[in-house]
C-alpha cells in the first residue's frame, strides 16, 4: 500500500491501515511519502505483513493495540508520527530503523520495540510515557534527539547496546 499525499482520516473497527500480502515479497508494506493521516483505530493503526516506510507527511494515530507493527521492519525517514496506543508505539519482529523525522509516542506497553535490531542514526524521538521507552535485542544510538519516559527501563538491550552519538534525556521509575 502506498500513500503519496492528500487528508486521510480512518475511524476503524480492527486495525486502521492493513497490508497482509505475504505470499509476493514485492508486497504487504505500507509506504507513506506524504500527506496527512488521522487514524483512530480498535486495533492496530498500521499494520504491515513486511514493512512499514514512513518517509514524510503527518501522521496521527490513537490505536487500540499497537500504533505501528510490522512483521519485518519499519524505517522512519522523515514524517511527523503521533502515536497513542493502549498497547505498543512502534513494534517489529525484527529490525527497527530511524534516520530522521518526528516520532511523539504515548503507550501503555513499550514506545518502540525491535525484536533483533533497533538503530536511530537521527531524528526526533520523545517517548511521553510508557511502560519500556526502547526495547530490542540490539540498540544502536548513532544519532538523534531521545527524550524517553517509562515506568520501568528507559532502554533495554537484551544482547548489545551500542551508544556512539546523539543527544539523550531519560526519566524512569526503575531502570
């Protein structure tokens, strides 16, 4: 799925915007290249059976599980993301990448998890509130301008954490 411009506004029942071709690898991404995106969803507000590219517009999204989950990666390259989520923020079965753009993520389970690799080389990211703010099995902090507030761990790297740049500010209840 590919979103090039215009005003989207989504009030769903299950997820918001849902790509689950898993049968064609050239398939079941979600793309956004531009425009301005409302979602308010019960369940996922974008959901990708590979990847999710966020490249540029404004993107708004109240979800009722996760903000954004993809099964392989989400690359946040340069849009202005909002994110309210009664589960997850941003969530991927593997890698995780952010190079620039505006992430604000408000969630009652983790702000952003990659299940192998998270990378932010640039960027803003202000975790508002969450249980865990970066969560992953590797964490690579390149770049960036993190502001991070969890109850529990700010950033928790179960295999690597690899800090080399950027700008951080953590506030946490325990770790």
């Amino acid at each position: 799925m590919l979103v090039e411009g215009g005003s989207i506004t989504i009030d769903a029942g299950g997820d918001g915007i849902k790509s689950t071709n898993d049968n064609d690898p050239f398939l079941g991404y979600i793309t956004v290249t531009g425009g301005d995106i409302d979602i308010t969803s019960a369940s996922d507000g974008m959901q990708a059976e590979t990847s999710v590219l966020l490249e540029s517009g404004n993107i708004s999204i109240n979800a009722g599980a996760k903000g954004v989950r993809a099964n392989i990666s989400i690359l946040g390259t340069g849009a202005e993301v909002t994110v309210e989520s009664v589960g997850g923020g941003l969530s991927s079965d593997d890698i995780i990448e952010i190079t620039d753009g505006q992430f604000d993520i408000t969630a009652d389970a983790n702000g952003i998890t990659a299940d192998t690799l998270l990378l932010i080389s640039g960027g803003t990211i202000n975790v508002i509130e969450s249980e865990e703010g970066l969560k992953s099995g590797t964490i690579q902090i390149e770049g960036g301008d993190i502001t991070l507030n969890s109850l529990g761990d700010a950033v928790q790297a179960e295999i690597d954490l690899d800090i080399s740049g950027g700008n951080i500010d953590i506030a946490t209840g325990e770790g």
